[in-house]
C-alpha cells in the first residue's frame, strides 16, 4: 500500500510538473505550425543550407505587387529577433515568369482562372523526393516543394495592391511552413470574423508571431 | 534493497508521467502499429472527409507513404484530414469533395514530375549547366538518380 502511495504521489506530482513544461510549448506550436507533416518548410531556409533564406520563386504571372510582397517580408524579417539565424531574413528572389519547376526553384506561384475551391489562393505541397536532397547534397527528408495557387479572377478584382500584396504574403506564408493563426495579428490570420475579428485586414508584414512560427519550423 | 525499490517506483511513475503529459498535451492518440486499421483510418477518411464546400485547402503530399494532409479552416482554428492517396482506382470510394481535392494534388504533382524531368535531364544531357546557389554545388548524382526513378 505505501508502494502504491508513493508510486501515485511521484506520478501525479510528474505529470503536474510535465504539463506545466510542456503546454506552453504546444501552445506556441499549435498556432504556428502547419502540423505533424513528414517535413516542413524549404530547404533553402534550413539548417542543411545554412539558413541562406533565398527563395527562388516561379511565376506564370510576375507582377509588380509580388515584388511588393517579397520586400516586405524581407523587411519585416531581416535583423529580428525571432530571427536571428537568417542573416538576410525571408529573401525571395523571382526566378523566372513561366511558373515551370526546376531544380533552382523552390517555390511556385500558379494564377489559375478556373479555381476549384473558389478560395482567394491555396497551397499544394509535394514531399521533396530523396534525389532532389541528394542534388543538393543533403539527407532525406529535406523540405517540400510548394506550389501557391492564386485564384486569378479573384486577383483581378481586387483593386488594391495592398490586399494583393497581404495574399501573397499569406500563401507563401503556408510554403515556409506556417499554419493559420487566430489569437494575434499575424500575416497568417485568414480575414474571416472568427480569426483574430477579421484584423487581417491592417497587417501588412509578418509579425513577431509569425518569425516565432517560422523559427519553430526551422529547427 | 528499500531504498533501490523505492527509487525504481518514482522513476517509473516518473516515466509513465512524462508519456501521461505528452498524451495530455499534444492531444494525441497513441500510434496504432496495425496497418490494417490505418488503411481503415484512410478510407474511412476519404469517405467522410468533412471538409467544407468553400475555403482555403491546402494540402502536403507524402508520395512514399501515399497520403494527403489536407488542411482546412473550420469552428475558428485549422484541421487536418489525412486521405489515401490512390489515382489508380479514380479515387474510388471518396467523397466528391475529397476527390476534388486529390485530384487537384494529383494534377500538381504530375506538372513537377514532368518538369523537373524535363530540367533534370536537360542538365544530363548537357543542353542545361548545372548552376550553383547561394555558393552551393549541386550533384549530378541526385538528377542521374531522379531521371532514373521518375521519368520515363
């Protein structure tokens, strides 16, 4: 019986410390990641390349407010905190403007006019094969290869570069790895009523909880 | 003797705590090894997916283990569904909606096999330098290798 007693005492006082620990920390996880996905993120923001932040990016529809959108981020990731390991912070680079995978790309950026969902964009992600890693002479698993879909007739009606910009920045958001998060401003807010009330609308960089996420992806 | 019993109690309680926590925390279901009753999981899944009509889905997929991860908004936060991937059957035996999704997976997918095939073996053929970046040197190995495995 005293066996059984100090036995439940040690388990009970064990569990209480070890929630204690490690709540926070799922909390933090469970509003930044994108989930329990084999690996998350690019390469070339990974350990394995140095955290060089460059992201090659393809479009079949290059623009001006994507540009836009990519100076922003850097802007709003470049010498933070959150940060630190970049030394450049999020530098996307357009690569090319017919949209068309290579193995200098990382991530693509499709405006398509008959989109499914009727969602203002989406994100499709591949795990990027063994060979890929190999090519850049890394291990398996090494990232993924995500494509962003723009629905394009919604793009052409939006009149503002500045709601153009923010899209760009949310969907390429979900390439690096980040989930969508409802309980701060985040670039990575989806402006509906019932995700941190709408205020989507007034972010226009990514915020400190979203260097915080992109930092958790990164390991 | 009473002191070793007593240390071996705590530290088991101790152990079967931190799993107790894990569980508590993450909310997970402990892994079920079988994979009988994870193709059922899947299926199951694909049949009832529960994804809205409308909305944002995004979606990772794992093409060595088959499946899906397709993320969508509902109730305030993200969920996630996992579908079996399986072309061969059309899809057979999902919802509408889930084969709208993973026929969607599908129609990317196979956009950047054929791509990358196309660029892969233009660098072995030589048409295509092989190019550095951000100072680092790619390996002939690696597009030998996926010409090999993927393009036909």
């Amino acid at each position: 019986m005293k066996k059984f007693l100090r036995f439940l005492s040690a388990y009970g006082a064990a569990t209480i410390v070890g929630l204690l620990f490690l709540l926070p920390v799922v909390a933090v996880q469970a509003n930044h990641y994108k989930g329990t996905y084999p690996n998350e993120g690019l390469l070339f923001m990974s350990a394995a390349q140095n955290y060089s932040g460059a992201v090659y990016v393809a479009s079949n529809n290059c623009n001006s407010d994507e540009t836009g959108a990519y100076a922003l981020i850097q802007a709003s990731t470049d010498n933070t905190t959150q940060m630190a390991r970049w030394n450049n912070g999020i530098n996307m680079v357009q690569y090319n403007c017919s949209g068309t995978w290579s193995n200098m790309v990382d991530l693509r950026i499709l405006y398509q006019t008959n989109h499914p969902t009727g969602a203002w964009g989406e994100n499709h992600s591949v795990l990027a094969p063994s060979s890929f890693c190999t090519y850049w002479n890394t291990s398996y698993p090494c990232g993924m290869r995500p494509t962003v879909h723009i629905n394009r007739t919604t793009w052409n009606g939006i009149s503002s570069a500045n709601s153009r910009r923010r899209l760009i920045m949310h969907e390429t958001g979900h390439s690096h790895g980040l989930n969508h998060h409802c309980t701060a401003d985040s670039i990575m807010n989806n402006g509906l009523s019932n995700c941190n009330s709408g205020r989507w609308t007034q972010v226009m960089s990514y915020q400190a909880t979203d260097r915080t996420g992109v930092n958790s992806v990164y390991p | 003797m009473k002191k070793s019993s007593s240390f071996g109690i705590i530290a088991l309680a101790v152990m079967l705590a931190l799993v107790s926590a894990l569980y508590l925390s993450f909310n997970v279901v402990l892994p079920d090894l079988s994979e009988a009753n994870r193709q059922k999981t899947l299926t199951e899944n694909c049949k009832n997916p529960g994804l809205p009509g409308e909305g944002e889905k995004n979606t990772v997929f794992d093409p060595e283990k088959g499946v899906v991860y397709v993320t969508f908004f509902a109730d305030g936060a993200d969920k996630t569904v996992e579908l079996p991937f399986k072309p061969s059957t059309n899809f057979a035996g999902c919802s509408d909606a889930a084969v709208e999704v993973l026929n969607d997976v599908k129609a990317n997918y196979d956009e950047y096999i054929q791509q990358s095939c196309a660029d892969f073996k233009a660098i072995l053929d030589g048409t295509k330098k092989m190019e550095p970046k951000n100072g680092k040197t790619p390996n002939r190995k690696g597009a030998e290798e996926f010409v090999r495995e993927y393009c036909s």
